[in-house]
C-alpha cells in the first residue's frame, strides 16, 4: 500500500467513508501493489460481455464448447455475489441462475445471456445503478466491506470497458492528494469524481515517429490520417521527440478513448498489425520503431508518453547468491533417466524466459499459459476446458502460499504506515520467534484483543488498514 497525507480531506472522522475509498482505490490501482490487491476483473457484468463473445468463437469452432460450461458456472457464482446485478435483476435473478445452469443446452442458456446482457447495457443500466449504489454506500457510511466491494466492481468494470489504470490512478491521486484547489469536506463530494468516468470517450490523435525508409508504405495505409512537418507548433513543445526529420517521419493515428494511456494502446494495436504485414515481405530491414509517442486531445493538449515499463521490472528479484542455491536444487532434484520431464522443465523455462523479456502483455500472457499447458495437462480429451484443467492443478500450488502472502502483505504494510508504533506494540507480545510470529499472535490470539484493539484505534487516519 502507498500512503498519502490526508491533507486535502477536512475532517478524518466525518470523512472516513470517503477517505477509505480513496485509500482503497489507491491501493488496488498503484503499480507496486501486490496482485491480491488488485481489481478482480470478475462481475456479473464482465462474464455477460465476456460470454457473448465466448458464444460467437465457439460458433466459429476457434473455441471448444466445453468452455462455455466454465463460463456459465462463473457467472452463476457472480451473480450469488454482485450486490449490483442482483438490484437489476430482482425476482428474476433465480430463474437466470435456472438458465444458466450447465444442465441446459448451449444455445437455452445463449438466450438468457443476451437477455441479461441487454438489460445491463442499455443507456449503461448496469455501470449507472453501479454508480448510484457506490456513491449512496459512501454517503450513508455504509459497511468498509460494502464500499470496498462496489470500489472493486466499479474498478474493474471501467478497465473492462477500456479506461487504463495510470490514467485512472493518476487522476484520483489529484482529486483526493494533490489537488491544491478544492478541500474535500464532504462525502457528497464523491459524486464529483465518479461523474469523470462517465463511459463517454473523447477523440484523440496519436503522434508515431517512424522510420522514414517506410514513409511511402505506412503513409499510404488508411490508418494514418495526417503527418506532422518540421515547424508545426507542436513540435516545440516537445522538441526532443520531434528531434529529427530526416531520420524519421511523425505519422498521426486518429482514435476514439477514453484517456490519453488507452488511445496510445489503441493506436499502438494499429500500427503493429501494418508492421506485421510489412514483415512477411521485407523482414530482414525492419526497425523497431520507438513506442514512445505524443498524445494530442481534443482541446489540442499534448503530453508525451514513453514506452511503459516491462512489467517484470516492477517485480523484487532475488539476491545472486539465493538464486544460486535455489538453481543448483532444482538442477539436482532431477536424476538422468527422467528425460521426458527435463525436456518438459527444458520448454517451460524458455517459455518463460521469453515472457520476462517481450514487453508485449498479450505475448507475455501467452506464452506463460503455454507454459502452463505443457507442465500441467497431462491428457488432451475432448470436450474437457484447459481452462477448468490448469485452473483446477493450479489452485493448490496458489494457495500454499496466499495465506501467506496476506500476512506478510499486512505486515509490510503495517511497518510502512509506521514502523516505531508498530514495533512497540509488537514488543508487548511475549510469544512468538520473531517479529511476524508476534504479529499473528496479536491478531489472531484472545490474550491481545486489547493489545489489537488499542493498536487498531491508532490507525485511524487508515482505515483501510483497520479492516
């Protein structure tokens, strides 16, 4: 979790409903957060749209049937739970789960899907009563459970829909932390920053620089709409972008978005399908171009965007010496007449040696599900969903470690908010080998309910790490 000075917000106490919802936004969109943080990117709304789309592969046989029935037991599971579908759809949410049920045919439960798909989308049902209920949940002080709840399903239902997350963080930041304008003194406020989000998008023009040996190809595709020339007004704002006209020509992709991250990944989409095509036929001359690129908005705003970092550089690695030990345990666990699985680790370990270093996410993704594939589906049956198969060998090796990873999350977290406090009531706990076993004793044992209560109390101004 990263904190933030609760300058902005008037009263800590009147405004604790609000300040944990900025603090848990705030936590589920930060780069550095960990992945149990994160949006789940999975609601009744989201397995709706994902259905239909699911429906029209498996249509087209590009996708095994078998993994609809996933998907309808996914979205009857989501529905038990999405507070938000659930008001929608009334008395008619059990005869939904009825017809979704895997006993009835594919296309009995397509009719319900596009049944309950058009009631959530028409004039955004779903997103505005979605909306309503996180501002009332905020407003009348509902439960941390509640208003968490809706932040993730209004989160992740905007990502869906196609706002990115940086432009997302980067805007509630300023609303909530950097703001210097407007103090918060009300919880009513919220509305003010859920109508930003209001599913509306915006034009935008995408500045490339590409090499100009491909001027003519790339100039004459339907996806460029203009060039920007030496001397355009534009260029001295961001003269080292625009910093050679001989070497490269500034080509302009025209998008609809939502925020200027997403109208780069929508124009960055464009151009490396022309790129692709251009490499059946002359490969052997292709540059890379550069992906960083100039944003112009509609109020002729310009920012300039650099190439985003590889995910995997955001991820803590390990010291030479641990690597070292581990390696060598791994190499010996083997014995030489298990061939077939060595080859198996041979191909999984390159796999994701690729996918550490493509920047690409969808290249990355895939190839860490191949690897996946090949290390834990044993046998390939028909109509049986790799999907239901890797999900199934998966989820014991996940949760060996997530109870784990909570605590130690919780803990990080606890010393970072501060670490003297903390480190003080931890010395009242007499049991316990170290520090982290002193804190599951202090959340967990009846003998330091008092000690985790009075604790507690002193995290007032985050009560997001209250809960």
């Amino acid at each position: 979790m990263k904190y933030q000075e609760l300058n902005k917000f008037k009263s800590v106490r009147e405004l604790d409903s609000l300040i944990f919802f900025s603090q848990s936004c705030n936590e589920m969109l930060w780069h550095y957060s960990s992945e149990l943080y994160r949006p789940s990117y999975r609601n009744a709304y989201i397995m709706i749209r994902e259905a239909k789309s699911l429906y029209r592969l498996i249509d087209t046989g590009a996708i095994d049937k078998a993994n609809f029935d996933v998907l309808s037991n996914e979205i009857i599971a989501q529905l038990e739970v999405d507070l938000t579908a659930q008001h929608i759809l009334g008395g008619m949410l059990e005869s939904v789960k009825k017809g979704l049920a895997i006993s009835n045919s594919i296309e009995d439960r397509k009719i319900y899907v596009n049944m309950v798909n058009e009631i959530f989308e028409t004039n955004n049902h779903y997103v505005e009563v979605l909306i309503d209920s996180l501002s009332k949940s905020i407003v009348t002080n509902a439960s941390k459970k509640e208003i968490r709840k809706f932040t993730n399903t209004w989160l992740s239902t905007l990502i869906h829909r196609g706002y990115s997350k940086e432009s997302l963080y980067s805007e509630l930041q300023y609303y909530f932390y950097y703001n210097p304008s407007d103090q918060i003194t009300s919880n009513t406020q919220v509305h003010g920053i859920l109508e930003r989000f209001n599913l509306s998008k915006s034009s935008f023009e995408v500045v490339f620089r590409i090499p100009v040996k491909f001027e003519n190809i790339l100039s004459n595709t339907d996806i460029f709409r203009r060039s920007i020339e030496s001397g355009d007004s534009i260029t001295t704002n961001h003269s080292d972008f625009f910093s050679d006209f001989t070497k490269y020509k500034y080509l302009v992709i025209s998008v609809k978005s939502y925020d200027e991250t997403s109208a780069r990944k929508s124009a960055l989409r464009q151009l490396n399908t022309i790129y692709s095509l251009i490499s059946i036929y002359h490969h052997k001359e292709l540059e890379e171009y550069n992906s960083d690129v100039v944003v112009i908005s509609e109020n002729n705003k310009t920012k300039l965007l650099n190439s985003p970092l590889n995910v995997t550089s955001r991820i803590p690695d390990r010291k030479l010496n641990e690597a070292e030990e581990k390696i060598l345990r791994f190499i010996q666990s083997f014995s030489s007449n298990e061939i077939e699985t060595v080859s198996k680790i041979g191909s999984v370990v390159k796999l994701h040696n690729e996918a550490n270093l493509n920047n690409d996410s969808n290249s990355k993704l895939l190839n860490l599900w191949v690897a996946l594939e090949i290390i834990l589906i044993t046998d390939y049956k028909k109509n049986k969903s790799k999907i239901e198969k890797i999900s199934k060998n998966l989820k014991p090796f996940i949760l060996i470690n997530y109870l784990k990873e909570i605590v130690l999350n919780l803990y990080k977290d606890l010393k970072r908010w501060n670490r003297h406090s903390f480190n003080d009531t931890l010395k009242q706990v007499e049991v316990g080998r170290n520090n982290i076993d002193k804190f599951l004793y202090l959340i967990s044992f009846e003998d330091y309910k008092q000690l985790s209560r009075e604790f507690e109390n002193e995290l007032n101004c985050f009560s997001l790490l209250q809960q």
